[in-house]
C-alpha cells in the first residue's frame, strides 16, 4: 500500500485503512463488472462460486468501511484531519 511520508503519525492508521477500503471497493465492483459484461455479451450465468465470491469481497468491503469509519474517527487532531483529508483528495483526483 501506498505511504504517505507528510501525514501526522495520528492520521496513519486511517490513512492505511482509506486505502484497504479503496482496495477492497476495486476487488468487488471489479468482480462485479467481470460478471455483468460477461452477462451483457450473452455468456455464461454467474455460477454458485461466483455469487459467493462476490458477497466475501461486499463482506470485505464493508468490514474495511467500518474500519476506516472507526479509524477517521479516532483522528481528533484537527490539524492531522485536515492532512487526511487532503492525501485523500490527491489520491482521489488521480
């Protein structure tokens, strides 16, 4: 995962988890993408394996919200808030 050297030590952690949740958001919509153009183009149907595939990358997903939820809120320092904010917004904007 990506560091980032200019975040304030109390900002890492929600910084670490930002990026599992961006991580983990990819892993699923692009699952999710592969098995709906493969649909759209008349393929195969979504087998059993699939289908729970997908829902362990929503379950992983939605564990790694909660713990960048936890995490942001866990950053009280208003000057490291800020800090997070715009590594997140940078790497957003790419």
């Amino acid at each position: 995962m990506a560091e980032s050297r200019d975040l304030p030590v109390a900002a890492r952690d929600a910084w670490q988890c930002y990026l599992a949740m961006r991580e983990s958001k990819a892993a699923y919509f692009g699952l999710l993408s592969e098995i709906d153009q493969r649909s759209r183009d008349g393929g195969e149907p979504t087998t059993i394996a699939e289908s729970l595939l997908l829902e362990r990358r929503l379950g992983e997903h939605s564990t790694s919200v909660q713990r960048f939820s936890t995490a942001m809120a866990a950053v009280t320092d208003t000057a490291a808030r800020e800090a997070l904010i715009r590594e997140i917004s940078a790497l957003s904007a790419v």
